[in-house]
C-alpha cells in the first residue's frame, strides 16, 4: 500500500518537473511563443478586417466621346452601385487600352458620340464596358449590376419617355478572360504562391542548418565574405525555382487551357527576379533564428499575409486601404500582377515597369539585411 502511495505521489512530481521543465523551455524559445500567439491573431485580424468577397469601389476608367448632363448622370449612377469608382479619364481609344492592359483600372467606360442625341430620339444608344477578367471574382458581381443600372439611370430625366423601350443598352465586353474561368485566374497564381512557399523554406533552413550541423565553422574559416556565401547557397536553389515555374507553367497549359499571350522570355526573366526575391527573403530568416524550426515557423509567418493580401485567394481591390497598404509591401502581390498580366493580357515591361521595380526593390532589401546580420553572426 505504501508502495503504491509513493509511485502515486512520485508520479505526480516527475510529471510536474516535466511540466516545469516544458513552460521553462517555451519561455526560452521566444520565436515558438510569439507564433503560437501572433498567428491567431493575424488570421482573426485579416479574414475580419482584410477578407471582402464582394468587392467594392474598384477603378474604373472613363472615355467620353461627349460632355453631356445624360453621360455625367449614368457615371453617377454607375459610382452609386458602389461597385465602380471613377479613378481616370481618358483622352481615346489606345488610353483605354492601355490603363486596362496595365491593370491600373478594372473596368473601362465609354460613353460614345451623340449619346444623348441618339438617347432623346428613341435610338437605345451603346454604352460599352470592358472589364479586366483577370480576376473573375472581383468583375463578375460588378458586371451583373449594370442589368439594373439601364432601367434606374435615367428615371428622373423627364425628358426621356417613361415607358417605351428601356433608354440605351449596355455591351459588356469581358477582356483577357470571356469566360470568366476560375483556372486563367487561380493557375498562374498557383505559380507564386508555389514558389513562394518552396523557396522561403528551402533557404530559411540554409545558415541554420550549417550551424545545427556545426559546418558554419569550416565556411567561416575560409577566404569568402559574406555575400559570397549568400550568392554561392542560393544560386542553385534559382535553378530548381526555376524549374518548378517552367514545371507549373507547362501543366497549366497542358491540362487547363492556360494561354500564353504576351512574351515567354520575359516571363522567364521576371520569374527568376521573384525566385530571388523570395530566396533573399528567406536567407535572412536563415540569419535571424536560432534553429531550424524558428526558421520554419518565421517562413510561415511571411507565408501567410502573402497568401491572404496578394490577390491571390481573395480580390485585392475589395480590400481596405490599409491591407491594400500592405499587399504592395508583399512581392507575391507583384508577381500575381506580372505573370496573369504577361500570361493573359499579353503586357510588356513598359506595362510592368512599376511591378517590376517592386520586386526589385523588395530582393535589394532583402539581399543588404541578410548580409549586413550574416556580417553580425560572424563577428
């Protein structure tokens, strides 16, 4: 009976010095803590806050080939749907091309000459809108509000007939995506966030795993500095991110349908920009923890505002501002916006330029804070 007492009463102080010795060991492991904590919080913050489904407010561009009171009426109209937001007016037709194709608006709107002329004759005059597509999510609940708009636009002109035919048409033309295909949009996105996710974690394991293995020492004996070492450790992981993307690519346009429009080459160039932003990124992480799992765990916490504000899941222009903010700090965002733009819209670097800088900013970053605490760890 004794015996018993004592392995009970044994039992519940080795367990307790195990208790003890786990809460001691998560205080010291601090990066561990804040993740268990941060995580939470991040995704109660950004699917509360940031997540928006449906949209609002998007850009929308505006040609009209008339100043008239009936245009600057239906433009009324169209911004209190509160789906389009009139963020340009341009002077003609290549301008209109051109914002849509560089994805600074999502919509454009042409009022035609003579509108009102064809409108007070009983003409059903054409207004054409040309949607961006790309991301049938954020244009598809904005298209299906113009139904409604023809028979409420003008209803207190007096000076169009109440009843009759309805007033004008609307012609939606629905650009780089007509069929609004979820694929064309979640295929080329797959490719960054792929990318993403593979290469933060092969080089955030990169310095860490040199130090658990105790070679760090042989490296830092050698003649070869810091940027050295970086170059030389992500140079190959360049050439298997580059492998994956053309792995990617070719299964998007083999079982999906996914066209290719604008220049492959430069597709391959910008890619590997963002293969090495990414890889600097993740060196840093390599820099910055302690053991190979705070590597991992400080990867999945960049990982995850990437995947939620770049587009990706959810539209980035329903976003807030300040998540919106934030998404243009993310290299994912850009590289969304440059692979769905070369893939289907057929853009060139001039229509990627401000994207392109991004990333480039973003690795230059990236790239001097990794050297600058790689510099750190060895003194």
């Amino acid at each position: 009976m004794s015996a018993a007492i004592a392995f009970r009463s044994g039992f519940w102080r080795r367990a307790g010095a195990m208790l003890l010795k786990e809460f001691l060991q998560l205080k010291r492991d601090r990066v561990t803590f804040a993740t268990m904590i941060s995580i939470p919080i991040m995704q109660l913050v950004l699917f509360g806050y940031a997540i928006n489904t449906v949209p609002r407010d998007l850009p929308t561009a505006v040609l009209m080939q008339e100043t008239s009171d009936v245009g600057r009426t239906i433009l009324k109209a169209l911004e209190n749907t509160r789906y389009f937001r009139v963020t340009r007016r341009v002077r003609d037709e290549a301008e209109f091309d051109r914002v849509l194709k560089s994805g600074e608006v999502l919509f454009g709107i042409e009022i035609p000459q003579n509108f009102e002329r064809d409108l007070r004759r009983g003409d059903q005059p054409t207004i054409l809108v040309a949607a961006d597509a790309t991301d049938p999510v954020a244009s598809g609940n904005a298209l299906g509000a113009l139904n409604q708009l023809v028979q409420t636009a003008l209803v207190n002109d007096r000076q169009i007939p109440e009843s009759g035919p309805v007033p004008f048409t609307i012609v939606a033309h629905a650009r780089y995506n007509p069929a609004q295909s979820s694929q064309l949009n979640i295929v080329p996105g797959l490719l960054g966030t792929i990318l993403t996710l593979t290469m933060l974690i092969f080089t955030a394991l990169s310095v860490t795993r040199e130090t658990e293995r105790g070679t760090m020492e042989n490296l830092l004996s050698m003649p070869i500095t810091p940027l050295e070492i970086m170059l030389g450790k992500i140079t190959p992981y360049v050439l298997v991110g580059f492998l994956q993307a053309a792995t990617i690519v070719l299964a998007g346009v083999v079982l999906f349908a996914v066209p290719i429009v604008g220049n492959l080459m430069l597709l391959a160039a910008l890619t590997t920009l963002f293969i090495a932003t990414n890889l600097s990124i993740g060196y840093t992480f390599s820099t910055l923890a302690q053991n190979q799992l705070q590597a991992v765990q400080m990867a999945m916490m960049w990982f995850l505002p990437n995947m939620l504000l770049s587009g990706f899941l959810f539209p980035f222009a329903g976003m807030p501002g300040w998540a919106r903010y934030v998404g243009e700090a993310l290299p994912l965002t850009h590289y969304l916006r440059i692979v769905r733009s070369i893939m289907l819209k057929g853009s060139t670097l001039g229509d990627l330029r401000y994207d392109t800088l991004a990333l480039a900013g973003c690795m230059l970053v990236a790239m001097v804070i990794a050297v600058t605490r790689f510099r750190r760890t060895l003194d």
